[in-house]
C-alpha cells in the first residue's frame, strides 16, 4: 500500500463526504482496502477544509445530507480555482435517475447509486484515479457499470450507451 501501479508516488487521497457514519464505513474500508487513503468529512465546511489542505484525486459527495446537499459543495469546489478540476461523484438514490443529467450539469463527473455495490463503487472511482495494484485485480476500471448504479457525463459515455445505464 502507498505505491501506485507502477508508479512510485503517494497513495491516492479520496475526500468522502457523507454524514451517514455506516456509509461512511463501507466507503473507508472499500478504498482503503483497495490502497488509497481516505479523507473523511461529515459536512461541506469539513470537505472544503480537507480539499484545501490535502488536493485530493477525487471528490465523493452524498447527495442528500442532513445539514447540506451535494451540489453547494461541488458549486464551491467549481468555484475555487484550486479546487475546479478536481473530479467529484455523487450518491444518489436510485429512484430518481432525471435528477442525474442535473447533477452531470451541475459540476459533478459521475454519480454511482445506492445501496452502494462495492465493486460498482470502485470501478466508477477508479475512473478518475490511477489504480494501485491492491486494486488492479477488481477487473477493468473503465467497464460500463450494469443495472444502472453510475452514470457518466456525456462526453464519456460509450457510443450507444444511454444516461439511464
């Protein structure tokens, strides 16, 4: 752990904000297990703090939280110039797949659904990070995902492939 694939830089970080402290768990664990480091955040004022402080690889926001929603915070990470091209994915419910186009316009570069399938979760964070070999042999990052738990902004979408999954 602590070495990319080939590579030896730094573990990845991932911020994960989320409020839920079981949800908050699995995501930990399925990262951390997979070689990269965690940062965990409870709310956007945490999340933009740790986005400053440590330039994570990725973003990953639930949606709907308690004390604030996903897409204030993903509107300050845009609006920051140190902070907009980091990529970010949102969880959502399944149940309401319009609201994904919103988010993919919205600032977010992916979204993956719940209940959370952990090997769905990491081949869709491991479209915007470089794969540490823990994690090389979860198949291919860039799969399409199946019964519609992610969704990719349009410009990555496979030819053919519709929003919906």
């Amino acid at each position: 752990m602590g070495r990319l694939e080939g590579n030896a830089q730094a573990t990845q970080h991932v911020l994960l904000v989320e409020d839920d402290p079981a949800s908050m768990e699995l995501l930990v664990y399925l990262l951390e297990a997979s070689g990269y480091a965690a940062l965990p955040a409870v709310d956007d004022q945490q999340g933009l703090a740790s986005a400053r402080d440590q330039r994570p690889a990725l973003v990953v926001c639930d949606l709907h939280r308690a004390r604030s929603e996903g897409r204030d915070l993903i509107r300050a990470l845009r609006d920051d110039p140190s902070l907009h091209d980091i990529p970010a994915l949102a969880v959502v419910p399944l149940d309401v797949p319009a609201e994904r186009e919103a988010l993919l316009a919205a600032g977010f570069d992916g979204c993956i659904g719940r209940p959370l399938d952990p090997e769905a979760f990491m081949r869709e964070a491991a479209r915007f990070l470089v794969l540490p070999a823990a994690a090389a042999s979860m198949g291919d990052a860039g799969a399409a995902l199946p019964g519609g738990h992610a969704c990719q902004p349009p410009e990555r979408r496979q030819e053919g492939e519709s929003a919906a999954g």
